[in-house]
C-alpha cells in the first residue's frame, strides 16, 4: 500500500504541475479592448448624488458627465454638457448654454428640461435622502432643501433657489446669495446630469427605511440602470465578484479606445500588487507607499502621483484645557516634528506643510504665516510662559484600521509624534480606536485633545479646505472665532479673483495664528497601470476626475 | 440510528437558540452604534438620538431581541447597511465561496495529510517519518497570510501557472446559477468555466487547508502506530493476510476513527481561517464579509451571517457524529 500511495502522490503532483503550466501558457492580455481594475471595494450605489465613496464615485465618473468639467490634470473649469456660461451681475443667475445633440445612454435627449429635473430632483430629496451618509455633496455645496427633513435645514438655508429653461439648450440656475466656489462645485462627479426618463422609470427615489435607518433603493436606478450621457455604461454588476462597463455608443466626444473596463474587488493592498504582477489586472489605485518602490524597479509597471493636495494634519480641540491657551497651542506645534514624518513615511513623496491650502492655490499665503520649526526647548519654555509645569499630560488619538493618502499607516505617524512630544515637555497618553465609526465619531463629537486627521478635497477651491472646516464653530476644533467665520464667508462671497486670494491669504495666515490645527504633509495619492497603457492624467482631486475614456493600449 | 439522529437534531433547538441571544447581545455590547456609523462625518448628537429612536435602538435589548426573532422566524434576515443588499442576497453569494474554499481545502488536508501520516507511522522514525513531522511543525506555525503570499508569489507572480485572485478568471462570463463555481460549469456543460474555478481554488486551499493538513497528518500518525500494535492486527497477521489487506481492513478503519472527529473540528477552524484566506485571496466569500461587517457595525449582517455560520457549525458536527457512529457501531448503542 505504500508504494501504492507513493506513486499515487507523485503522478497526482506532475498532473497538477502539468495542468497548471499548460494552463498558464493561455495569454491573458489577449483582450486588448479590455481594462481590468483592481478596486478596493465594491461601490455602494451607482447614483452619484447619493454617493461619497471613492469607489461609487470612480466608474459613475465614466457613467454621467456634469455640466462643467475640470481640464485633465487641472482644477481648471472647462466645458462638459455646458459649452458656455455667464453670470449675472448680482451673482445670483448662472446661465449654462448646453451642448446641442447630446442623448443619454437610453436614446433620450438631454436638454435645459433634464437640467432641471436633475436639480429639482436635488433639492427635493425626500426626508430619508436628506442623509449626511447619502446627499452629502448636496448638503456641503448647496446647504438646504425644498422640504426639510425634521432639524434639517430648509430652502432658506440653501444655496440653491431654483432653475430655469430658457428654451432646449439654455438654462439658468439661480441662487440665493453670491458663490464664487459654485462653478467648481457642480463640476464634480455627484452633480452628473442623468437621464429624467431613467430616473423616473427606474424609480431612483423610491426605496425602504430598514430597522437601522438606511435608506435602501427598491427600484433599480442605482444598482442596474443608471443611465447618463458619459463615455461608459453600466453592462452588469455582480457585487463582490465584478463590475463591467462597456463604451456608451450614443457618447457625445471622441469614442473610448478602451470599450470595456471591469472593476474587480479587492480589499487588500497586497492582493492587488501581486494581481498586477501576475498580469490579473491592469491598475489600481491607493498604492501603498512602501510599494512605490517595488513598482517603481519594473518597467512592466508605471506609477502615477497625483498632485500632492491631499493634507495630514494633528488637530487640537481648544475647548479642552490646557489647549485653551494659545501657548501651549504654540507648545504642541514647535513639538511635533512634522517634518521628519513626512520624509520618513510617505515613500519619498511627502511634502511638509507649514499652512491649510496648498502652495498650488491663489489663497496659500507666501509671507505672514507663523512658521514652527521642531524645537523641542522652545516648547518646554513656552509651557513653563503658560504657568505649567513640564511633563503636561495630553491625550492624543489616532486611528486603527485606516489608510489614508495623508496618512498611510497612522500608527507610524502617532508613534514619530508621541516620540517628538515626549522630548518637548509633554506626556503622551495614547488614545487609539477603528476609524469607522468610533475614532471619526469621536473626534467630530469634540472629545479629542489632540488628533490624527486629514483632508482629501472634493474640489481644489480654497473653499474646500478653509471654509469646510473653519467657517463656523465646530465641537472638532471647539474654537469660536467669529471674525474668521465673517473673514471666510466674505472670501468665498467675493467676486474679483485678486481679492478673493488676498482674503483667503489673511484666512490661511489667522488659521496659523490660532492654531486649529497643525498641518505636517502634503502627501501624493498614487494610482498604477500597466505599461501597455497609455494616456492616463493624475488628477489633483484623485479619481473622481480621471476619465478613463482617453486610455489606449499602446 | 434513526433515534440516534432524531436526539441529536432535538439537541440543536436549545442551542440554535442560545446562539441566537449570544450573538445579539454579543453584537450589542461592540463599542459604537451603527446610528452613528450611518450618519457619518457629520453626525449631530441629535441626528444619532433621532435615529435611535425612530428604529428602535433605544429599546431595552429584550424588546429588540424579541423583535428580531420575530423577523427571523419570518426569514428575513434584513439588510446590509455597508452594502445596501439583502443579507439573504449575500448569503447566496457569499456562502458557495466559503463553503468551496473550505472543501477544497479539507480534500486537500486530507488527501495529503492521511497518506503523509500514514507514510510515517509505516516508517517510524525513519527520514520519511522525520521529514513528516518537520513538514507538520512548519504547516502549523506559519500564519496563513505569509503562505499566502509566498505561494502567490511562487505560482502566481514568477511563475504564472495559477491565478492570485478571485473566484474565477477576470474575463470570464460563465454563467452561475448556483454559485458553487465548480458545480456550475458541470451543470452548464461549461467544463472551461468548472477548470478554471478549480485552478483559482489551488492556492488558496493549499494555505487554508496547511494547518488542518499538519494536524490530520499528525493524528493519522499517531493512530496508525496504535492501532498497528493492537492484538487484533497481529491476529490477522499471524493468520496469513496479506500486508496490504492487514493495512485496509484493520489498521486503517480503525486508525481513522479519531482522524474523523479531528476533521469536523477543524472544519469549523477551516470557516474562521477563511477570513484572511478570502481577504488574500480577494474571494468574496463569508469571511471577508463578516470581518468588514464587523468595522462598519453592520448589525443586520453580523447576526444574520455569524448565525447561519453557527448553524452550519452545528450541522457538520452532526454530520462528523453520524459518520462516526457509521464508522464504530459501539457509539450507536450507547
């Protein structure tokens, strides 16, 4: 019998070996029309406007187009389904002329009505929809809505005040105070114009409220049919196994050379690099920085870094004392070595920060701006100036089971800072838990003295990252400084584009004076393709902006 | 026998329902609340209280719990709140992957670990015998994750014989209406599709099924030394048998009577090391699911996943217990 066995093994062992090799002989890039992407999740619905993920937001990208668009690799505003537009003197009627012939993916026209519907449809978002979790970008760009839900903020909250058809291919889109971000803001993927008969037909609104209160769609809009006028559609979507869209025949630009990309979920960073090296898929995105190095040696691969826009940041809530007092503000920032860690972990490509906008932006600040450099004995001295006497105990957070571009591995991070601290007259007590939901709860609920976070842009707009987190008092920061908020408002109010940066630069220098927050890197959030693929533009707001209709296989 | 079953599936009603209460109060003593894990970045106090209210999670647990085994009774086990599917939809989807990952895996413990064991007993501390035990060490003590990558770097990366990822080739279009992949192509008269389900089995099985692979060659090893020495086998011996049927018939029958009982505990060990074997591997099977459950506080998915996973728990020990007493009639009587 052992013989038996012996033999048995060693001709299952060559079956198995022989079986294997002769199948890896069938070439696998012999569909050349076909890009296979590595995401890390599945998407959660396909209907941009009530999605924030990245991974929603990446093939509806291909799937619906916006009335305005940004120039590949830029955050200019350039024409999409809108060729032309003017605006009003008051600032408060923004006329679009529309892109004539234009049809949706189901052969309906698109026109100044589909505008409408689209904003209309917006605005009066039932009560279930008024979510944070689903209308965000909604809430963020335009405040209010029509109807509000219970302690939801209504139209006279909102941005938006209504929408005009002048004619098939004019239209007019009216709000209730100036907005110099607003052009920007509709350029993003959440405000992509989708078909109102699909919209209707699908029943995009209708849906359930389940025992946790999430909304879920019972018609089909989101999950099989969402119908825009962009390069790809929706062909089919397995959750968990693949998405795949294929070219949009009806598409109003330059034909896709790549006519089906295919979406494909999978969670860890490591599974997707060696899925990329064995020829499995042909990109991915959020590459870990220790493998830009790995990548960066084979010519198969090519990395791309997006412009650095991403910001990591330590915050301080000023409502916990001793952070009340602007010393040890001061203390904490000249005891953080900032830019150590971004040197350290960020693959190479972290800039330090010494302010909240990046350098690229009108409304960065190139003098004024409080610089503090590690100083380990400054801090210790300004702490004793503050009456307090050095070890000072403070609780700093960070989080678990997160990578963010700003902050890859933030254990890293906190362990590099803790280390800095220690040596500047502080005594760190570590306070970690999983980023969602506790540690992002807990922080945004004001309980942090002082956190790891950070900031991906929506749109690269001062707006974006001054007045989203210092333009009203919020528990996070815990600070009220009304005439920052009156010095914000104005700034994102302002119509000359040589005023609005001088006011955005007083903001960038004030938020460094009070210290809301001490921002340590600019990071690079990186994406690779194979080398066969040719024209991809990184986009300084990351995939939300990358259309994958311009690739080829060279 | 029959009585025999008919006790045993009694026995399951107690503890289905005992697991039942574990899991839901188990899930609600995690820190966090899905209110505040659905409402996001910007949640107020009152958005989190106003939720809480409105569905129920402000109850006391009993009338939660009574609520809930309501549903269930009516087979609903609610919706994904990270997915916005119906657990029932993933189950369908997610349960074939696990339970074809854990089979291939056990085929391939057992397939190698039985002969391995019994090769070493054969040949009790010779080089097989040695080589047999160091293989064994090695199986049990490396993690998973790190044979993972190992192997797909070895057969995936330098090599390319096997696939890294997935249930299936990305290209394919293969149609599935089970879900069992494998059974799928035989069914569509897709033998292609059914191939290459196996070859994206390979890998994988091989690191899940590395640990149970150590343990049974172990086990069978110690058996069959047992065995071997008992009167009856040198009976059998000492009346002529020839080598070979003395192994089958009396050795082997009775050596694989503690293998069995080995082979449905780790069946369920098989289930849990699923989860990194599915993350690595990118299967979207139960594992990957019920870690990431776990993160986003997915209630519904949590209660509904970990107790069907339970109850298959439960189901295959009933199914090792009957094998067993298939196996020794002295289980029966008693």
């Amino acid at each position: 019998m052992a013989k038996g066995l012996k033999l048995a093994l060693a001709l299952g062992a060559v079956a198995l070996l022989t079986a294997t090799a002769a199948f890896a002989a069938s070439d696998r890039g012999a569909a050349s029309d076909t890009l296979v992407y590595g995401a890390s999740a599945d998407p959660s619905l396909l209907d941009p406007s009530l999605t924030s993920d990245g991974e929603s937001l990446r093939p509806t990208g291909q799937i619906f187009d916006s009335l305005v668009g940004f120039k590949k690799g830029t955050s200019t505003v350039v024409p999409s389904l809108a060729t032309k537009w003017t605006t009003s003197k008051n600032q408060l009627a923004w006329t679009f002329k529309l892109r004539k012939g234009v049809q949706f993916s189901d052969g309906t026209p698109f026109n100044a009505a589909a505008v409408c519907a689209n904003f209309t449809r917006w605005y009066s978002f039932p009560a279930p929809l008024q979510s944070d979790a689903l209308s965000y970008y909604w809430q963020t760009v335009f405040g209010g809505f029509a109807k509000p839900a219970p302690g939801g903020l209504g139209p006279d909250k909102s941005l938006y005040k209504g929408c005009k058809a002048h004619g098939q291919y004019s239209v007019s889109i009216l709000l209730r105070r100036p907005s110099s971000s607003f052009l920007a803001a509709i350029g993003l993927p959440n405000f992509g114009i989708a078909s109102p008969t699909a919209l209707k037909k699908y029943e995009a609104d209708a849906g359930t409220v389940d025992a946790t209160g999430v909304f879920h769609p019972t018609g089909t809009f989101a999950t099989q049919h969402p119908i825009g006028t962009g390069p790809y559609m929706l062909q089919s979507w397995t959750p968990g196994n693949k998405m795949v869209l294929v070219a949009n025949p009806k598409y109003w630009g330059p034909k896709p050379k790549i006519k089906r990309i295919i979406y494909i979920p999978i969670g860890d960073p490591s599974a997707r690099l060696q899925a990329l090296q064995s020829g499995e898929i042909q990109a991915y995105d959020n590459v870990a920085p220790q493998d830009f190095a790995t990548i960066k040696g084979n010519k198969k691969f090519k990395l791309y870094l997006r412009p650095p826009t991403s910001l990591g940041y330590v915050g301080i809530n000023q409502s916990l004392p001793p952070m009340n007092n602007p010393l040890v503000r001061q203390a904490v920032a000249y005891g953080l070595n900032g830019a150590a860690v971004a040197k350290a972990f960020y693959g190479g490509v972290g800039t330090p920060a010494t302010q909240f906008l990046p350098p690229s932006l009108a409304g960065f600040a190139k003098k004024g701006v409080p610089v503090f450099k590690y100083d380990p004995a400054k801090s210790i001295a300004l702490l004793k100036q503050a009456g307090l006497t050095p070890p000072v105990k403070i609780d700093f957070w960070w989080p678990t089971s997160v990578s963010r571009p700003y902050m890859p591995d933030p254990q890293r991070n906190f362990e590099a800072f803790a280390a800095s601290l220690n040596k500047a007259g502080f005594q760190v007590e570590a306070h970690s838990s999983p980023w969602r939901p506790d540690y992002r709860a807990g922080v945004q609920a004001g309980k942090a003295q002082l956190f790891l976070f950070g900031w991906n842009p929506d749109f690269i707009d001062p707006a974006n990252y001054l007045n989203v987190h210092f333009g009203s008092k919020t528990a996070q920061f815990g600070f009220d400084n009304q005439a920052l908020f009156t010095l914000l408002a104005k700034a994102d109010a302002a119509s000359n584009a040589d005023a609005r940066a001088a006011l955005y630069q007083q903001a960038s220098i004030q938020v460094m004076k009070q210290l809301p927050v001490i921002p340590y890197v600019w990071a690079a959030g990186a994406i690779v393709f194979d080398s066969s693929v040719k024209g991809f533009v990184p986009s300084p707001v990351g995939t939300v902006n990358e259309p994958m209709s311009s690739l080829s296989f060279g | 026998m029959l009585r025999f079953i008919v006790r045993r599936l009694l026995l399951l009603i107690p503890i289905l329902i005992g697991l039942s209460i574990l899991v839901f109060v188990w899930i609600r003593a995690l820190p966090g609340s899905p209110a505040e894990s659905l409402l996001g970045e910007h949640a107020t106090p009152e958005a989190v209280a106003q939720i809480r209210h409105q569905y129920g999670l402000d109850e006391p647990v009993y009338v939660q719990y009574w609520a809930y085994l309501k549903t269930l009774a009516s087979g609903d086990l609610g919706t994904s709140i990270a997915s916005t599917r119906t657990v029932t939809y993933e189950l369908e989807h997610r349960f074939p992957a696990t339970i074809e990952l854990a089979l291939a895996a056990m085929i391939f413990a057992i397939g190698v670990g039985v002969p391995l064991g019994f090769l070493s007993a054969k040949r009790y501390r010779s080089g097989v015998d040695h080589a047999g035990l160091a293989a064994s060490l090695i199986g049990i003590s490396i993690p998973i994750f790190f044979l993972a990558i190992i192997l797909k770097y070895i057969f995936s990366v330098r090599l390319g014989w096997l696939p890294s990822i997935g249930r299936e080739d990305t290209l394919s279009e293969a149609e599935h209406p089970t879900n069992f992949y494998v059974l799928d192509g035989i069914i569509t008269g897709n033998l292609g599709a059914s191939w290459d389900a196996i070859r994206h089995l390979i890998l994988p099985a091989i690191a899940l099924g590395s640990i149970p692979l150590a343990i049974i060659s172990r086990i069978t090893r110690a058996s069959v030394l047992d065995v071997q020495n008992e009167d009856y086998v040198r009976t059998a011996r000492a009346k002529g048998l020839a080598p070979r049927t003395v192994d089958r018939r009396h050795v082997m029958r009775n050596a694989l009577l503690p293998v069995t009982t080995i082979i449905g505990l780790q069946m369920g060990l098989l289930l849990s090391g699923a989860v990194l074997t599915e993350t690595v591997f990118a299967i979207p099977g139960m594992g990957s699911w019920l870690k990431e459950a776990i993160f986003n506080r997915d209630y519904p998915v949590l209660q509904g996943g970990i107790l069907f996973l339970a109850i298959v728990f439960v189901f295959v020990n009933l199914l090792v217990d009957i094998t067993y007493a298939l196996l020794n009639p002295r289980v029966r009587v008693s």
